[in-house]
C-alpha cells in the first residue's frame, strides 16, 4: 500500500537518512514529477526541520541549493519537499572510484576530480558563509549532483545542523568585521561528524567558518585516499557517525578509535600526507584553516588558488570531466 504526504506526493521509496529525518523518492500523483521528500516526527525534531525549511528559504539564490518545493504536516509528521538530486560524493566514489594501486584496497578518485569537487565545494560553501550561517555538518553524504539538466552541478544538502554565525556580513570589508558575530565558547561536545569535524570543535570549541572550511579539507583527503587515517572503516556509511550534541537525537559515533587519538592524529595529519606522497597543497590548505581566528572571515580565493595551483602544476583541464562522466547520474 502506497503513502501519499500531503495528498499530493506519493512515496517510492527511502533513499537517505538527514541529520533528523528520512528522505524518500516521491512523484507528485498528479504530474507524475519526481520530488525528495524529508519526513520526520517528534516535537523537537519538528522544531529543527522547520528551521530547515526555514534556512533552504533564505539560501534559495544560491546556486547548488536545491529548491524546496514544499512543507508542512501530515498528521503527525512534518514534511520538506525538495528537488530530487542524484548520487552523493560517497555514492559515486564506491561506484566508480579506482581500488587499484591502493595498499588498502580502497576506492580513490583522481586528483583532477578531487580538485574539481574541491573548487566546487569551497563556492557552496562561500555562498552559504555570505548569508550569515554555517553548515557545521560536511561531510561526503551531504554533497550530491544535480539530476538531469543539473548533472555537473554539485549540490549541498542537510541543513539541520546549520546555525547562523552572525547578523550582517560587509563583503567589501577584507578585515572581516562582521556584525554581532557569535561569541566562542568552551567545553562545547562535538557538533556534526566526527570524522570530518576541525581540531577546534574536538577542542570544544563553537565551530565557526573556519571549521566547515576544514572540513572540505577532511572530505577531499577522504576522497582521493580512500580513507581517513582515524576512520575505523570506510565503507560503512558516514551518516551513523555523527554526533548531535545539542539535541536529543540518538545519534553516536561509528569510531571505535577513543576521540583523544582521533584529535591526535588530526593534529598529525601533515605527517600522514606526507608519509603518503599526498600534494602538499592539503597541509598549506589545513594549517591556514586551523590558523584563523574564530570570527575570521576565511580567504575563499586563497584556498582556490591552492587547489587552481595544483591543477597548473599537473597539467589538468579545469572541466567537469569526472570519472563517471560517461555515465548517467539520474
């Protein structure tokens, strides 16, 4: 027996699971049109899913946000509509990434398409930053490409952890004053996935810019290795390993390795990278974003520069020729 939200959007079938709520392929019963639909039930949950909705409406202009169509309840369920996208980073690095020459068996992606994935990334990140609000929840789950028309066009999903960091931004201020910004505070648990998440936040710091920026450091890494020297396996799915720690969600850390260690070897990361022949370009990338201040407004062309750099040095095309190009990603 078929589910319909709303009496408009009929369920196909679960395809994903957000930081509070599940994700369903849907079709709209009259137009047959395909949709995402976010479902959700619970007083507190509801709260943050209608955050949610509330953010994907103010980051509407920003290229790489899907559109929400939609929201609302359903007897005791609230409800997003969203575009439907396609696969995510981790979806298509274990469907098309390369296990060859890997000591750990591991499928990796190219540099050039690590890179293109960087740059990509670093925009959608920016354009968020700009509205006053950070992710605080990078990982490769959250990035997907667009479906159809918008197959080159990597999108960024999972609001739910999302905060705003202050209240005004001046884009023409390069000392980077923004108004009212949040205060930083100690002792905090760690907020997103810790797997990805900075030094700072496993410090207990309040994640900031910098952080989402450190992050993209992690995910590219994550991407073009394989794995992460503190993941206990990567092919288990990065959504179990995220850790809430100012809600009531069950939510818990897939590591089995203790979080001091993990921190450790974060801290240690340049060693790893060059123990692996990894470019260089990773650690200038990491140290600069573990050197901001807390209200620093990162310098986005920089950290492209580093990677446009690399692209320069090994002779790659900036285009979006990735390693499934060839195939269909609807």
């Amino acid at each position: 027996m078929s589910v319909t939200i709303n009496d408009k959007y009929i369920i196909d079938r679960q395809i994903g699971e957000g930081s509070f709520g599940k994700v369903f392929r849907a079709h709209h019963k009259t137009s047959r049109e395909k949709v995402a639909v976010k479902i959700n039930h619970g007083e507190n949950d509801n709260i943050i899913l209608k955050n949610e909705a509330r953010i994907y409406t103010i980051l509407a202009d920003i290229k790489g946000v899907p559109k929400m169509r939609n929201f609302g309840m359903d007897g005791s369920y609230n409800f997003m509509v969203m575009d439907i996208l396609g696969p995510s980073l981790l979806d298509l690095k274990n469907e098309y990434g390369n296990a060859e020459n890997n000591t750990h068996n591991e499928k990796t992606l190219s540099l050039q398409t690590v890179l293109s994935l960087g740059l990509q990334m670093l925009r959608r990140i920016e354009d968020i930053h700009t509205k006053g609000f950070i992710h605080r929840d990078i990982k490769p789950d959250n990035f997907l490409f667009g479906s159809e028309t918008h197959q080159h066009v990597l999108y960024i999903i999972d609001f739910g952890l999302t905060k705003k960091y202050c209240k005004y931004i001046d884009t023409d201020n390069s000392s980077s004053q923004d108004i009212e910004h949040i205060s930083c505070e100690t002792g905090k648990s760690i907020m997103g996935t810790e797997r990805y998440v900075s030094v700072n936040v496993h410090d207990g710091l309040t994640p900031a810019r910098r952080d989402d920026m450190e992050s993209i450091g992690y995910v590219m890494i994550f991407l073009l290795v394989g794995y992460l020297p503190w993941s206990k396996s990567v092919s288990d799915s990065d959504s179990d390993s995220k850790i809430v720690s100012d809600s009531k969600s069950d939510s818990k850390s897939d590591s089995t390795t203790n979080p001091a260690d993990i921190r450790h070897m974060k801290k240690r990361i340049g060693h790893w990278i060059l123990e692996n022949n990894l470019p260089t370009e990773y650690i200038t990338y990491i140290e600069y974003c573990r050197k901001l201040t807390f209200d620093e407004r990162p310098d986005y062309n920089y950290l492209r520069t580093l990677l446009l750099n690399l692209f320069k040095q090994k002779k790659f095309k900036v285009n979006n020729c990735f390693e499934w190009s060839t195939n269909t990603l609807s």
